[in-house]
C-alpha cells in the first residue's frame, strides 16, 4: 500500500508536465512562436526630387521583407519642417510594395518624413529627410 502511496503523485506528477509541453508546430500554431520576425527595408523618394514649393509632389515608400515586396502593410507619412507641427497622412497602396502620397508643400526648405509601416509582424518607423526647392 505505501508503494501505490508513493507512486501515485509521480504518476501524476508525469501526466501534468506531458500535458504541458508541447512541439514548436503546436507552439506556432497558436501564436506564440519565438521566431523574429524579419526586418523590412523602406527606400523613400519624391517626384520630382526634389520636391518644388507651391507645385504637388509625389511621395513615394517602396516596402520589401526579404527581398520581395510587401504589399500588404498599413503605410502613413508624418511629415515636418523644423520645429514646426507634425501632420500625419495615410499612403495609398500602389502594389509590389509601393505606397504614395500626393502633396503640395508651400515653404521650399529642409523636411522630415516619418515613414511609420506596421504589418502583422512588426512595426517599423524610419525618418529621412528631403528637400523642397524654390
């Protein structure tokens, strides 16, 4: 009687730690995967570069994970001047990775551009900086 005492909670003991493991698939299957995800490159251009005060411009992201282009992200440009205020504006997705925004900058100078692009890995948000000419 005292061995089934004893080998009753070992037992059980055993039944609970194989309940709790399971294989990497059933890990990923279910969300909790520990893979990182891979880091997108995000090229930024205007046309016409650079950009002119007064006349419109088109911004445009180019997205690729990899090497191949990501067509599904959510794309917005926070763009500035200085110190001034910071508007945010959503891109138009083009296909093949592009994503545009059509604008009109009234003050030629020095600018930012927050590129923030969010999949459903990651979030990325690189700032570059371009010109608006005379």
């Amino acid at each position: 009687m005292k061995r089934i005492v004893w080998i009753a909670p070992l037992l059980i003991a055993a039944m609970v730690a194989s309940v709790g493991c399971g294989s990497s698939a059933e890990h990923e299957q279910h969300g909790t995967s520990t893979t990182k995800p891979v880091k997108l490159t995000i090229d930024f251009t205007t046309a016409p570069s650079p950009a002119k005060a007064g006349a419109e411009a088109e911004l445009l992201a180019t997205i690729a994970r990899a090497g191949e282009p990501v067509p599904d992200a959510k794309v917005e440009f926070e763009i500035w001047q200085g110190e001034g205020a910071h508007e945010t504006l959503d891109a138009k997705a083009l296909g093949d990775g592009r994503y545009t925004l059509n604008k009109t900058f009234m003050e030629p100078g020095t600018y930012q551009v927050t590129i923030h692009t969010t999949t459903k890995e990651l979030h990325q948000m690189p700032t570059v900086t371009f010109e608006v000419a005379e």
